[in-house]
C-alpha cells in the first residue's frame, strides 16, 4: 500500500522525554515529505505549543496541516488559515467548572495564548512546561471565561481522575467529547470533535482517502484517530488497550518508533 499521508501525535509519540524530535525521526519525516507525502501533526496542545515543531519539520514549506486542541481546530500550516474550529460557550465552560468544584479536582481552559486558572497546581504548572504557555491565575475563572474557548482541562491524580472521568462521561452523555489526553488531564471540547473526526475532514478536503493515512498516538485522546486511519499504530509505550485496537504497534517514543514506522511503510528501507 502507498501512503500519502502520516497523521502523528505529539507528546509519547512523536517527541522524546525531553519535548524534541530525535535525529533519526526527523531525518525519515523530512524523506517521507520529499516524496510527497504530508505530514500532519494532531496534538492536545494549543496552536502556539505546535508552531516551533511546524518550523522545524518544515510544514509550511511542503504545505501541510495541524489538528491543534484534540482536534477542535484545523490549520494550513502554509497560510495560517483555519479549515475548521470549534468552541465551548461560556455557559458550558462555567458549568464544568461547577462541576470541577463539587469533584474536588482542578480546573484550566485558554485566552490567546495564556492559561487561565483560579488555582494554580502541580498538573497545570506540567501543562505550563508542556506548551511554554504562561499560567494566569485569576481570583474568579466564571467571570474571567466570558467568551467561547476551544477546551477545557480538569486536572488531578490520575486515581482519582479515572473515577471522575467515569463520572461525567455517564452524567454529561454525548453533549460533549470527554477523553483523558495523559493520565492526570481530562480534556472537554465540543460533541463529536476528535482527532479522528478533524482528520476525516481534512482528507475530504484534500482528496485523499483513509486507505492512504497512517496515524500514529499512544493514548485515550488518539483513539478515534489510529481507529480511522487505514493503518492504525500504536506506541509502544501505549497502554495495552490502545495497542489491542491497532493494526501495529511500533517502538516506544524514547526508541524514536515513529521513525521505524516512516521507514517500514514509506521509505520501504527495512
């Protein structure tokens, strides 16, 4: 099968522990773009937290895509111009908050590029070092939020987090995507928008068809994402549950398994 496209995941998948693209993957992303293959990159992270990665693998250049905020928005890395977005009105946004306060568990959404908090903690200060955003923290997040934002992060340890997660999905139903991006976040955006659902709406627009598509993650948040792609791969240092839904699962991240997978499927050098 020929592949014109590689969707990939950030954080434990595309990036080391130290937030870089290791030598060997950038050299195999960089010959997969030289053939005219697009590379896309679909992260939890805010748009400014992906934009030195877009410079560095020369996204705009070759014409291609991000899937920033799970999803919730689609960029032309070549134009900056937006294909899709999406947002929680401030009434929804204030009702998660509510219900952040009754579960005990902490709460951070966006304005521009900053993080807004109404206290700061120790998974919101991971989130800070994650996209090199600032942390605002602010004495009321309800009148602080008064317009439409893209997501909503609650945030604890993740034992206590699951059992929240579990909560809400049951309580709240479908009137919004509930999905944990790591095990101490657990991301709100709008009603069926995932990574999987941007990424169909790229390829329509595109002309390409999912046959085509590898997509690449290791966690809950890039699900709907590996399950959509015509080949779906699983991190090595993906739970197991992830691993059982893909068609393969590569090396670990810290082993750079994005790099064996460009090799294997696109450049047909191993």
């Amino acid at each position: 099968m020929k592949y014109s496209m590689i969707v990939l995941d950030l954080d434990d998948t595309l990036l080391l522990e130290d937030l870089t693209i290791g030598n060997h993957t950038k050299k195999a992303l960089m010959k997969a773009q030289e053939l005219g293959v697009k590379v896309v990159l679909a992260s939890g992270r805010p748009t400014f937290a992906m934009q030195h990665l877009v410079k560095e693998l020369s996204l705009d250049k070759y014409g291609s895509y991000i899937l920033p905020f799970n999803g919730a928005k689609i960029i032309n890395c070549k134009t900056d111009d937006s294909l899709f977005s999406s947002t929680l009105n401030p009434k929804t946004v204030h009702h998660l908050y509510e219900l952040s306060q009754r579960e005990n568990v902490f709460i951070h959404s966006y304005i521009g590029d900053t993080i807004i908090t109404d206290k700061n903690n120790e998974y919101t200060e991971i989130e800070a070092k994650i996209t090199g955003l600032p942390i605002k923290e602010v004495s009321s997040f309800i009148d602080t939020i008064q317009e439409p934002v893209v997501k909503v992060l609650m945030c604890h340890a993740p034992e206590k987090l699951v059992k929240v997660e579990n909560k809400l999905k049951e309580e709240l139903g479908d009137s919004l995507s509930i999905f944990r991006s790591k095990p101490y976040f657990l991301e709100f955006i709008e009603p069926g928008v995932t990574k999987g659902s941007s990424l169909e709406k790229l390829i329509n627009h595109l002309g390409i068809n999912r046959s085509e598509i590898i997509a690449v993650g290791d966690s809950y948040n890039d699900l709907e994402m590996i399950k959509f792609a015509g080949l779906g791969v699983a991190m090595g240092n993906a739970p197991e549950d992830i691993k059982e839904i893909a068609d393969y699962v590569t090396d670990t991240n810290i082993n750079e398994g994005v790099a064996s997978v460009v090799e294997k499927y696109i450049l047909n050098t191993l």
